[in-house]
C-alpha cells in the first residue's frame, strides 16, 4: 500500500495509507470532546491509523490507552504510529472485533471509551475504491450497537462513552445506548457555519447514568462563512486547535 506521513501538530506525525480511512475535523473534534484523567485508562473502539489515541495520549488525557482496531492492516499502522510518536508505552494495540471485546482482554475496566464509528449502514452512501474504506465508514463489521455494547462491557460503573456520528442516524444511536445502559449525558452539533444544518454530532453517554441531566451545548461552528472562508476561524474552533479541548461552556453551563 503507497503511504505517506502528515504533520498532525507541533510534536506528532501520522503514516497514512491511500486505501485506508485518512484523518479528518471529525476524529480532532472527538479527541478535544473527552475530558481529561490524567491517571485513567481509556479504550479507543474502531482506532484506524490511532490519530484520536495518539492525541489523546500526547496530551496526558489517559494514562494508558487500548487502540482496538479489528483490520490487522490497520491494526498494525496504528502501532507503528504509536512506536513512530515515541508513545508505545501509553497506547497499546489490539487486533479485536468490538464484538469480541470483554474487560478480561484489556486487563479490566476503564474509565472511558471513545469511538469514531461507521457512520453508513450496509448498502448505504457511494462505494468506496478499497475495502478498507467501506469497512471503516459502513457497518459491515460491527454496528452502532455493537460499539454502544462493547463500551458498556469495559466500562466501569459510572464511566464514560464519547462518539462522534451523523445528526440523520440520531435515533439508532440513541437506541443503542439505552438497551447498553448508557445515559446520554451531553451532546454538541456541529455546523459548517451559523446557517448551514448540522454535519456531525459529538456525544457522551454514562454506564449506568440517570435519564435527567442531559446538557444540549450550543452548536459549535466550524466557519465564520462557510462559502467563503476554507479555515475554522470561529473563536471556539480556535480555543479548541490551540488547547485541545473544548471550552468550558461546552462542558457545563
């Protein structure tokens, strides 16, 4: 597979393969929506390349992290990318189906669990040139239901799930978080800009959590004028590249 190597920030670089899924604004948003334990241990479903493992570990979010990526292709270029960032001793990666996935195999429950899941059902969107990309962007391996159960099995007890996912697929997300026992607990759209619909929705959900409490953020705008400006230039797209978080108004009102 031809590959080629891309500047994430001022510290890690990320080898790409053209087959394969590439980094995009989804898996950052994702990475800056999880909030930090310095001493956690976290379980990353669906890792691909190990971009949102790799952030996530460089910015001392978890301690340890459990990159689980079921295509051994990509499996081992999130390896390889750990090693290459100098992180293999924090993230660690495993070959698995989400499926498979019990606490017993990652040395027992974590604290939190993030996932940048296939959006598309089976059938769904245009057809991909390689498989690898259909894998990652369509429910072939595992649906959105498989990931919200998986979750639940590593999760401690009051532990957190963040996703990212698509405003048209709400109700199946939602769905599945009930029947695994995870309480949404905040939700952020995200918009091209002030006019345009929601693109992406970034969600967190708690295992055993109370139906009440659920904070809607306001939506977070990538563009101050979508048509006219090709860079997130809003405040908070800015807040969010420079410190990789969001900021405290999307956290807590």
């Amino acid at each position: 597979m031809e590959q080629f190597t891309t500047p994430i920030n001022r510290s890690l670089t990320l080898i790409q393969h053209k087959e394969m899924l590439t980094f995009g604004t989804d898996a950052y948003l994702l990475y800056a929506y999880l909030k930090k334990k310095a001493k956690g241990r976290a379980v990353e479903l669906g890792a691909g390349s190990g971009v949102i493992s790799l952030l996530t570990a460089s910015a001392g979010k978890f301690e340890q992290i459990t990159a689980v990526e079921v295509q051994p292709e990509q499996a081992k270029l999130c390896a390889d990318n750990a090693a290459a960032n100098g992180l293999s001793n924090q993230v660690t990666t495993l070959c698995a189906n989400v499926k498979d996935l019990t606490s017993a195999l990652i040395g027992g429950e974590v604290d939190a669990v993030f996932a940048n899941p296939p959006y598309m059902t089976v059938g769904s969107g245009k057809a991909n040139v390689s498989d690898a990309k259909y894998i990652a962007r369509h429910e072939v391996l595992g649906t959105i239901a498989d990931f919200a159960f998986s979750a639940a099995r590593v999760l401690k007890f009051g532990g957190s799930f963040y996703a990212v996912w698509r405003p048209d697929r709400l109700p199946a997300l939602f769905g599945a978080l009930a029947q695994a026992n995870l309480a949404p607990k905040r939700m952020t759209a995200v918009c091209a800009d002030a006019v345009t619909a929601p693109s992406l929705v970034l969600v967190e959900a708690r295992k055993g959590g109370a139906p009440d409490g659920f904070f809607l953020t306001r939506p977070l705008l990538l563009h101050e004028n979508a048509k006219t400006s090709p860079l997130m230039d809003t405040p908070d797209c800015k807040f969010i590249y420079e410190n990789g978080e969001f900021p405290d108004e999307y956290v807590r009102p």
